[in-house]
C-alpha cells in the first residue's frame, strides 16, 4: 500500500468515526433501519439528494428530521399539498410602495437540508420549481439568480400506495436524486422496540455531532477518494449495460424502456466513495459499488408493460446486471 493510500485510509478512518456518531445518534430514535440511515449519510456526505419511499407509517418523516437534528444546520419541512404554488417554495418580488421598488422574498428553500414531504402530491410546476435547486443549486426569481447556501440537500418523501390526490414525478427531476430509497417494514422484534420506545412516555433527543463546516470538510474529501480506472470502467459497463443489454449477452431487452443516463455513472462513483469513507477506507472497492447499485439505479431504469406484467422490477433487472458484468 503506497503512501498516498494510507494517507487517504488515515482520514477516511477519523471522518468514519463522526459518521458512526450520528449513526448512533439517530439510532437512539429510529429503530431497525440500519440501511436507510447510512444511505442518508452517504447521500449527505456525495453532496446528493435522496427520494425516500414507503408505505404511511414507517418513520420517513421521523428519519429524515432526526438526521437534521444531528447536523448544526438550518433545516426546513414543507408539506407539499396540490394548492402549493413555486413562489411558495422559491420566493418571489413584492413591490414596495415607499421607494417605488420590488424587494425579492427568498422562500424557505433558501436553508441547508429541505425535508419535501410527499413530494407527489404537489402538481408537476411546484416540482419543477425544485429542478433549477437540485441541480445548479441556484434559484431564479423573476429574472434574479439567486445561490444557495452550502451544503444544500433536498430529502423527499413519497408514498407508493395511494395514487388518488397524488401526481407522477417528472422524469427530469427524479433523475437529479442521487438515490431512491425503499423503507421496509420492521422485524417483529424490532417492532416491539418501538413500541416501548414511542409509548411510555420516555423523551429522547439526540445531539448535534456534525457541523455545517465539517459537512463541506467531509464533501470536499470525498472527491479525493482513490478510485482505480478499473472500477470506473466497471461502473460505465454497469451502467451502459442498462442501455444496451444485448452487448453483455443479458437477454432482458423487452422488459427495458429507458436505461440510466450518465448521472447515474457520476453517482455510482460518487456514492461508492462515500461508502468507502463510511467503512474507513480511502479508496475503492467492487463491493462499494454493489452495495449503493440498486438505490443509484432503481429509479433511472425504466421498465416496460411486459416487465410489469411479468412482475420484474428494476431491482431484479439491476440484481441481473451486478451478477452478469465481471468484477475487476
């Protein structure tokens, strides 16, 4: 192991030590979602966004506030709802009749961490609203462009059940998540925690180990983590393999509509670095990217009516792919 390595192993190891603090953290409110949590992390320290889905009930909300409680940061949660207008969330100018002037009125997207909380509920325009945000992290005001304060992170929240009252997201901007990801139900012995946690009147909270300096510290390193040119070839053929299946003698060509754009390559890259970091390590490896595949991919690769009515989802497509590409 060369000297650069363990130089990037030695800090990768001190900011995994503050990441498992606000993993305990958040442990001490949220029970059995191990996974959710970390992806949270790993999203927080790519400098991505993250679309939470799950059926009513399961702690999204619970989950993403108690993550905001951990950070020294601002921290917002708007209740997307079908009277939501964009002004509502990004500002707007109000004219002021002493010096004749209009004065821009920044909304609350103007803070560090968003929680959009059923985010399908608002109609397509509102959520286009947020499109300029996540992406160029910079908001338009009538013809003013205004920057967004750093680190900017938009967590969102969607239930996949109940479609009455509810609108499909664009594709335009559910490609700027960096993950989708799937909350589950809770073990039964987890659901007994739970349950004597959040019903015998015990107050918890949780303290706040990261500052808004350290997330940008730990941001800006995660660039810095080594990754081989063999592991990002193995992420291009991992991803044009969502696009041209036939080249990697994958036979899922009729249940593929749309395959993942090249976001998706940048994210795998991104977000198995981050990974890495989590475990303490300063560069790389294959289980990385195997391990936040399926949460870059699931919602950049669209399947068709046959796939559906086969009952083959994304993730099996992905599962099939991951098991197919050779590992370097």
């Amino acid at each position: 192991m060369n000297k650069e390595i363990k130089e990037l192993n030695s800090k990768a190891e001190k900011f995994a030590e503050k990441l498992t603090k606000v993993h305990s953290e958040i442990n001490k409110v949220i029970v059995g979602q191990e996974i959710v949590i970390e992806k949270l992390l790993i999203a927080l320290i790519s400098n991505g966004h993250v679309l939470v889905e799950g059926v009513p009930g399961l702690a999204k909300t619970l989950t993403i506030k108690t993550l905001s409680e951990c950070l020294d940061s601002n921290f917002v949660r708007l209740q997307f709802t079908p009277d939501l207008l964009p002004a509502d969330i990004t500002g707007t100018k109000i004219f002021n009749n002493k010096d004749n002037s209009f004065k821009t009125m920044k909304g609350p997207i103007f803070t560090n961490f968003i929680l959009a909380d059923e985010i399908n509920r608002a109609p397509p325009k509102v959520q286009s609203a947020l499109l300029e945000a996540m992406q160029e992290r910079q908001v338009s005001i009538q013809g003013d462009t205004i920057l967004l304060p750093e680190p900017f992170m938009v967590l969102a929240t969607q239930n996949p059940i109940e479609s009455e009252g509810t609108y499909k997201l664009p594709e335009a901007q559910v490609d700027r998540f960096m993950f989708k990801v799937l909350m589950t139900y809770p073990s039964k012995e987890d659901e007994v925690e739970i349950i004597e946690r959040f019903t015998e009147g015990i107050k918890i909270s949780v303290s706040k180990n990261l500052t808004v300096k350290q997330i940008i510290e730990m941001q800006k390193f995660n660039q810095e983590i080594y990754a081989d040119k063999k592991i990002k070839e193995y992420v291009a053929e991992i991803v044009d393999a969502t696009r041209h299946p036939e080249k990697y003698n994958l036979n899922i060509n009729e249940y593929l509509e749309y395959g993942a754009s090249p976001r998706a390559s940048l994210w795998l890259i991104l977000a198995s670095k981050a990974h890495a970091m989590i475990n303490g390590r300063g560069y790389v490896k294959p289980e990385d990217v195997k391990a936040i595949a399926h949460d870059v991919l699931r919602h950049r690769v669209l399947v068709t009516y046959e796939a559906e009515a086969e009952q083959k989802t994304s993730d099996d497509i992905i599962t099939e792919i991951l098991d197919t590409i050779k590992v370097p």
